[in-house]
C-alpha cells in the first residue's frame, strides 16, 4: 500500500516462484483491496484505495489494469486507511471503512462500518456497524456467511481488548465504540 501500487507475481512454470513481478496499477492512495467481476467477454478489477473505490478494464492475460472509473468515494484521513472489498451473492460490493481515531463519536456515517452498494457505487447504505476496523472478510465456504476480523481499540493494555472474528450479520451493530470484545463497557 505505501508504494501505490497493486503487483501480480506469476509463476507461469508453476515452480512456486514468481517468475516475474509485474505491476498491475500505479499511482495509487494506499490501495487495498481488491475484487474481480469477469464475464466471457471483460473483466473488471475494483481496486479500494484510502480515498475511493475504482473499477479498471483488467486484462487477465497482460495482468494490466488501464482505464480508472471512480465508482464511490470514500472518507481518507484519520487512523484506519485499509478498504476490504469484497461481491455479495446478491452482487452488491461490500466495502469496510474503519474508524478515524482510536475510539469517539464519528461524524462521518461512512466511518467505523462495512457499506453495500450496487457495483456501480449508487444505492450505498450501511451493511453493519459498530466495526472500529474490520480488515479482512469473507463468505464462509460452507455456512455462506460473512466474516470478518475486527481491530479492537489500543492503549488499554497488553491483549485488551481481543481481537475478534465476529460473523457478521446484515443490520447488526458490533459495538465500537461504547464495548469491546464481550460486551466490556468502554469508559472512553
């Protein structure tokens, strides 16, 4: 991320080494996360970056990504710049955007949640919240429901809060910042 750049690293001989590093996208704000949507026909790379999300034309066989089109813009700044995106089932894109600070009141509704939108970034709402920063998530291979990591709140002390893999449902609030791991009250 604090290069700017998104990398491929093939191992076209299938040796367990990358044969070559090649970059994908450049010039970027801390990029992140990453989400294809392909068809017979094109692929799209979404590439979550501090400040926004953007869909690229991808070329699979060149591992290039040409063409940006800002699909949503996000609130940068603040402690917390990771964006994880990932595809619902139902198509929506899914985006975590975590806190500006170690633990208050945000004034941005987009901060401390994980958003849905449609793939082209209208109709974005709040998916969950209470998440101070949710890194990484997923669907379950089996059980198909998301989860997703949770970075608690520092300065507390060395383990306090835990961090958390919460299973994470839609309209469900995960707490931060009035509690932290199981339902501890947070004095701050």
């Amino acid at each position: 991320p604090a290069d700017g750049r998104v990398l491929a690293l093939p191992d076209r001989d299938r040796d367990g080494k990358a044969d070559s590093v090649i970059s994908v996208a450049e010039n970027l704000n801390k990029p992140h996360g990453l989400a294809f949507r392909c068809n017979s026909v094109s692929c799209k790379l979404f590439i979550a970056e501090s400040h926004r999300v953007a869909a690229y034309a991808y070329d699979p066989d060149a591992l290039r990504a040409r063409d940006p089109r800002t699909v949503v813009l996000l609130p940068d700044g603040g402690n917390h710049y990771t964006r994880t995106i990932l595809f619902a089932p139902d198509g929506r894109l899914l985006i975590s955007v975590g806190s500006s600070c170690n633990v208050c009141n945000e004034k941005d509704f987009r901060r401390a949640k994980i958003l849905s939108m449609q793939k082209d970034g209208t109709d974005v709402k709040e998916f969950a919240r209470g998440l101070r920063n949710s890194v990484f998530f997923t669907w379950h291979p089996v059980t198909h429901e998301l989860w997703a990591t949770e970075m608690g709140r520092d300065l507390i002390g060395d383990d306090i809060p835990p961090d958390e893999v919460n299973i994470i449902t839609e309209g469900k609030n995960y707490g931060w910042p009035i509690c932290f791991g199981k339902n501890a009250h947070d004095t701050d």
